[in-house]
C-alpha cells in the first residue's frame, strides 16, 4: 500500500435528486420502493424514500417513475480490441487483417456499446495479436474517455503479459501468420514485460497460467509457464500496486495462480475438490466468462467464419465450464461477472452472461452482485463503485422491469433507460426523450469486408 494518499477536495456539484419506483442498491439487502436519490455533483449524497426526503421546489429532479434503479453494470472481463465481428463479416478478415489505428476506433466503438446498454465500468484484459499487444492504444481510449473528450465507460486496461507459445499464440491453423506476438520468457524477460505494459499505463498486469481456446483437445491441460515466471509477473504488479489477473483452464493453472498471489483468476474451466477448495479459502474472486461458451455464441462465431478446429474446441469445453461454475457456486467461490465479450461479436449483450448464470443455479440477486458489488472489490474500486451508497461515484442505472423476476430485461436496450456516470447522464430512453451514446444501429454501419 501507498504510505500516504493526498485526497484533493473535490468541487461539490449541483444538487439533483433522482426519484424512482425501486431501488436495488447492490449491497444485497432488499429492494427499497420509491426510493428518492440525492445527489451532489459526481457522488451520491443521501438516500431515502419519498417519505423520508422532502424535495425541494424548482429543485432539479430526474424522474424515473416506474423504474428500477441499480448500480451501473461492470463487466470484470472482456477485449473491445478483439475483434470487429460486428463491422466485418468475417472472422478471421476481424481478427488479422485490420491496422492497430483502425482497431483502435472499434474498440472505443466496442466500449461505448457496452456503456449505452448499462455497463458503466469495463475491465479490458487486453489481447496479444499479430499487430501486437496494443496496451497503449487500449489505455488511450481509456485517457480520452476520462478527459472527458469522448463518451464511454470507466476502464480498466489489462496489459498482456505471457509467453512464447502462449495459448492464443496457439490457435490452428498452423498456416496462420505467427509474427509479431509480443511474448517474454523467464523471469527477467517477464519482468520487463510486465514494466513495458505499465509504462504504457495498464491497470492491471493480465497472464496465463494455462492453455486456453488455442491449444487443442488434450492440451489445455499444458502449463503456459513456471510458477517462478508466474510469481515474477504478479510480484511485478503488485510493487506497481496493480491487480494480476491469470487466465487459468485447469486446477493446477489455478492452484499456481494462487501460489503467486494473483487477484482475480479468469474462465475456469475444469475443477476439483482439492483446488476449490482452496480457491474458496483464499478468497480470490474468479470471473467464469461463461456468455461465449454458449451455443448461442458457438453459432454466432459459425456465422463468422470462426475455424471449426476452435468451433470444436469451444462446444468440448462447454459442458466443463458450466459444471465448474455450478460446484464453484455451490462452494463459495468469490464471483465477478466477466463476459470475455470480444471472442463472442455481440459487444454490449453483456448483461446475457447474467442469465446463463441464474440458468446454472445463482439466484437472480446473486447475478447482479456479480456485475455490481463483488465486481467492484475484485477491481478493487469498491470504495468509489458498485453500490448505490451515500459519499459514492454516482454510477446509476434506471431498468424497465424487475431484474429479480426477470434477468433478460438487462438484456434490451429499451429497457436500459438511462445510464449515469458520476452523476451525469449519457443515455436517456425515457417516454419523449432519446438520447444515445452510439446513435449508428446494426443494419446502419458497413460491413467493411463486404465490399
Ligand atoms: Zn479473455
């Protein structure tokens, strides 16, 4: 931890008040009816019913009647730079054959679909391709989206930090292009790269202890790195006082992560007792990424032209992703949502990976604590986000529907109808009023590679 920590005062804002028909906090505690908001600038200032909080006339109110007010969503893991399966038609055109500058408007692109469905906060775990890491193009969008110059989400950039012959190195067919990956070996090597990312101004330092959606039948089982490289790299981000986040498919990529120390542990694949057990002790949140092991997603990526070598792969795994989320709930594993949105080209369906998790067992509460509450403490942003709580960033979302009866009406823009980020309002669908922050709809934008 820092040794002191200089907290400038911040200017105090105009007063607002924010009325509405529920409010689901995302502390966990009860739903509260008529809940009336008072807010101060970017943070949330009092709360309390209509009963209990007399407005002030000709004070600024924005009326939410009707609807559900809930901390604005966070997504713990996804890649805006990815791919552009949404401007492309095809995969592997999405994946390689773009320019790092243009890939960077898609991922502000990709960010701002995110945000203009709820998700106020994004944590990017970067990506490692053919045109590079692309760190400090992630963290760029980040700066611009912070200075206020753009609109988009509050993001978290990952710096990718692994191996030659990592498993996204990996990915068949051999024929593909293999230069240019940015990879480091030993720890030394590993050090520096993780320094490089944090010079190029990451938040997190993000790894893999295992092979993954690249590596085939038998090898996800392959270990990505020695538990000497794996301590270095998240020994070097904690000196940074960054989060480590490690990719893990398998109990032993697990068992090494914990051993180093790592924050949060990525996918999970496959599982047992022993390690679960020990996953729970350790407190170590886990984000499952179970959205783009569907079928849904197996078929979305069909579409696109997706190789059948990783097609196969994912349908494979699908069953042991969803078995291991079931035990590791069941268990009390420490949860984060996480989509890995990014390999699944539907950016800004994130709020689906919350079904798939009340469809394997959570209830519908526990699901929005993920995306909520136990995501902002994995981000270690739960002093600012997160919860509706006095003295906090005012992260609202308004919902049409109950979330609590009905998961799915997270899932459509109309019912998101207005997404505030510190105490400003960036979507607003109410009735008369239609204001977007990405005012382009599917149909409207050219499939580039269609031409
Ligand atoms: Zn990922």
């Amino acid at each position: 931890m820092p040794l002191f920590k200089v907290k400038t005062p911040e200017p105090k804002g105009p007063t607002r008040y924010l009325k509405a028909a529920t409010l689901i906090d995302g502390t966990g505690k009860k739903p509260v009816q008529d809940p009336v908001l008072e807010l101060e600038g970017r943070r949330v200032k009092r709360i309390g019913t209509k009963q209990g909080i007399r407005i002030p006339p000709r004070a600024e109110v924005v009326d939410c009647a009707g609807l559900t007010l809930m901390p604005g969503m966070i997504d713990a893991h996804l890649h805006t730079m990815m791919f552009n399966c949404l401007t492309f038609h095809n995969y592997r055109v999405a994946q390689w054959e773009i320019t790092p500058e243009l890939q960077q408007m898609y991922g502000l692109f990709h960010a701002q679909l995110c945000f203009d469905m709820g998700f106020t906060t994004l944590r990017d775990l970067g990506l490692n391709s053919s045109r590079g890491l692309l760190t400090a193009e992630l963290c760029a969008v980040r700066d611009a989206i912070n200075a206020g110059i753009v609109e988009g989400p509050r993001m978290l950039i990952g710096g990718f930090t692994v191996i030659t012959g990592s498993h996204l190195d990996l990915i068949n067919p051999r024929a593909m292009q293999r230069f240019g990956f940015q990879t480091a070996d030993g720890p030394w090597e590993l050090r520096k790269l993780a320094r490089t990312n944090l010079l190029a101004g990451c938040d997190i330092v993000k790894t893999c202890a295992t092979g993954g959606g690249g590596t085939d039948k038998e090898e996800p089982d392959i270990r990505n790195m020695t538990q000497e490289e794996i301590n270095a790299i998240v020994d070097e981000a904690h000196a940074f006082h960054k989060v480590a986040a490690v990719h893990c498919f398998t109990p032993q990529g697990q068992r090494m992560a914990l051993e180093a120390g790592a924050d949060t542990i990525e996918h999970m694949v496959f599982s047992d007792d022993r390690t679960t057990d020990r996953i729970v002790e350790s407190k170590v949140w886990m984000t499952p990424t179970l959205l783009h092991r569907t079928d849904r997603a197996i078929q979305a990526r069909k579409d696109q032209g997706t190789s059948q070598f990783v097609l196969n792969k994912m349908k494979q795994i699908q069953p042991y992703c969803y078995r291991t989320f079931e035990k590791m709930h069941r268990a009390g594993v420490n949860i984060a949502m996480g989509t890995d949105m990014g390999y699944d080209p539907q950016m800004g369906a994130n709020a689906r990976e919350l079904e798939v998790y009340v469809d394997l067992g959570m209830k519908p509460m526990e699901a929005i604590l993920t995306a909520t509450r136990n995501a902002a403490r994995a981000l270690k942003l739960d002093r600012e986000v997160g919860t509706i709580e006095a003295g906090k960033l005012a992260d609202i979302i308004a919902v049409a529907g109950d979330p609590l009866k009905n998961i799915r009406c997270l899932q459509e823009k109309k019912n998101i109808q207005i997404v505030m980020k510190e105490g400003r309002i960036y979507a607003d669908r109410r009735a008369g009023r239609n204001r977007n922050v990405v005012n382009v709809k599917p149909g409207e934008w050219k499939i580039v590679d269609y031409l």
